[in-house]
C-alpha cells in the first residue's frame, strides 16, 4: 500500500489485513507497562490539519509514538499556511524535509489525492506516503476502519465477529458526510446489508448508485438493525440553511431513549464523534451499556498503528 486516500482502495482482503493488523498490534499492547514497539523507528510522521480534530489526530500521533515513529503536528493556524503558503508547496516542504508519511485533514474534497500525486512527482520525490484523515464532504477512510473494527469486537464478543450480512444502519446528515460515504463502501465491500436513514433534504445527489438502501424512517428501520452509527450534523458545511431545523432533526432522527429501546439488544450504538448530545443523540444512550463511543476512540489509536504500519513497513507476514 502506497497511500490510503479512499476505502475505494482497498478490497475485502485488503481491509480485514488491516483490521487484523490492528488486532494484533492490541494484542500485542496489551497489558504492557510501556506502551512501545520499535516498528517505525526512524520514520517520520506529521500530521497536516486545516481543520480542527480531536480523536484523529491525537490518535495518529499516538499511533506513531506506540511505534517509535518521530511525529510532528502542523496545523493551519501556527505555520505559514496563515501567511497564504499553498497546500502544494507546504506539503512539498514536509516532504523536502524527510516526512515519510503525511497524515492530511482539509476541507476540499479530493485535497488528499492532489496531494498524493504531487508527492508522487518528480519534485516530490516519491518517498512520503499519504493519509486521508478527512477531505471536504469525500472520505474518511481511518473513521470506517475503526467502526469496522468496533462492530468486529462486538460481533465477535456474541459469537462471530464477522460483518458480512448484517444489517447495519448510517443515520442523519449523510450529505455532508464523509464518515458515512467511507462506512457504505467499507461496509459493503466486507458483506454488511446497509442502510441509510436519513431526512430527504441530507441525502446526496446520486446516492441511489451508492451500494446500499436508503429510508427516511429510523423507527421503522431500528428493530432490524445488527448496528446502528449516528452520524454528527456538520453544521459549519450548512452555510447558514439547515432543514430541517435542528429541532425537527432530533424529533425526527435523533437517538433517543425511546428509540433506542427499539433496537435488539445485541445492537451497538456507534457515534464517530464530536456527538451533539441532545440533538443527535441522547445523553443516556452515548453513555448508556449498548454504546461503542468509547470503543471506537480506543480502537482509532490501533487501527491508525495499522495503516501506518502497512504504509510505512509493509504488510506484515
Ligand atoms: N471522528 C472524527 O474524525 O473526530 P475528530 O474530528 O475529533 O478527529
């Protein structure tokens, strides 16, 4: 693997090797009192952010240091970019200085695969490897990876941890969602049944080519679901407009108590993350027993070592 910029990439044997790279990886930490494997030692990782983020970048940065990689963070605010450097010529200087992966947050769709061809030109050198951590309203492939891990432990906690043909359901605002076009494409490409529920005006054009169902009716949708994953509004893509309001949202498609009552009890609650609690979710239910918030947290900081690893050392026997 040369650089992870789609789930589109990656087939079904490409995508279990790197869930169960990061199975072994867990094994590996766990129970260590020193949380450090000398994997990447030597190696460069920086992580490239022109929008704001908690778990994925934390979480990178963690993911490199667990595996003695040096790791530099740049963001927007504190490096020229504030001064109009261009995404092209920062990335070039990363990669004039050594990085051997750039791991790229930015809210043009397509930043990522711009970057990974200017890396792969003769100016760029062709030795730094590219992460999509988040492009516009595109991909979030390391998000759909860490949710597929998550629902693998607990698939396999009750029985099988295969995700094939279970009925999985994306609810909310898949319009301006890259965690729920990454999720469908994953998802389908490992065998689940997806569906996504959704009010019609948070619905992309062109989402009937999209390998999975669409339904409006969460009610109708909960009691045949294996897994259900909310999905966060990204109000800051709305421009202003959003209808249904954000009132309507939380009658019509929020996680509440009731609703969750709805769902089989084997079925977990994912939510990528930040959760407008109140809204997309109710306080009780992302902290409630079925939730797998926390989960996928923990699982993005092994998923991440992963995808660094078949990066930057191979894939592993
Ligand atoms: N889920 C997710 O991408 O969260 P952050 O924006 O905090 O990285």
């Amino acid at each position: 693997m040369r650089h992870l910029l789609s789930v589109a990439d990656l087939d079904a044997a490409a995508a279990t090797g790197l869930l169960d790279t990061a199975d072994r990886l867990k094994q590996a930490l766990l129970g260590r009192e020193v949380r450090k494997l000398p994997t990447l030692r030597g190696r460069t990782v920086i992580t490239m952010f022109y929008e704001n983020s908690t778990r994925t970048r934390v979480s990178f940065e963690i993911a490199g240091k667990w595996m003695s990689a040096d790791t530099v963070n740049v963001s927007a605010s504190g490096s020229s970019v504030s001064k109009g450097e261009s995404l092209r010529d920062t990335a070039l200087t990363l990669s004039a200085m050594g990085a051997d992966c750039v791991v790229v947050r930015h809210p043009a769709s397509g930043s990522a695969h711009r970057l990974a061809g200017w890396m792969d030109s003769e100016i760029g050198g062709g030795h730094t490897s590219i992460v999509n951590a988040g492009d516009g309203t595109h991909e979030h492939p390391t998000q759909a990876l860490l949710d597929a891990a998550t629902l693998r432990d607990h698939f396999r906690a009750r029985g099988s941890g295969t995700i094939a043909g279970r009925r999985i359901g994306i609810v909310g605002d898949v319009l301006h969602s890259r965690v729920a076009r990454s999720n469908v494409l994953l998802l389908a490409t490992l065998g689940a049944d997806v569906v996504l529920i959704a009010p019609p005006t948070l619905l992309p054009v062109g989402v009937e080519q999209w390998p999975c169902r669409v339904s409006s009716s969460l009610d109708a949708e909960l009691p045949a679901l294996d897994a259900v994953m909310m999905l966060r509004v990204q109000a800051e893509r709305m421009h202003g407009a959003f209808f249904p309001s954000a009132r309507e949202y939380a009658v019509g498609y929020g996680l509440s108590e009731a609703r969750a009552a709805l769902l089989p009890e084997h079925a977990p609650v994912l939510h990528p993350g930040p959760m407008v609690r109140g809204m997309e979710i109710a306080p009780a239910v992302a902290d409630g027993p079925s939730s797998a918030v926390l989960a996928q947290v923990a699982n993005g900081v092994h998923v991440r070592m992963a995808v660094l690893y078949h990066l930057l050392a191979g894939a592993p026997e």
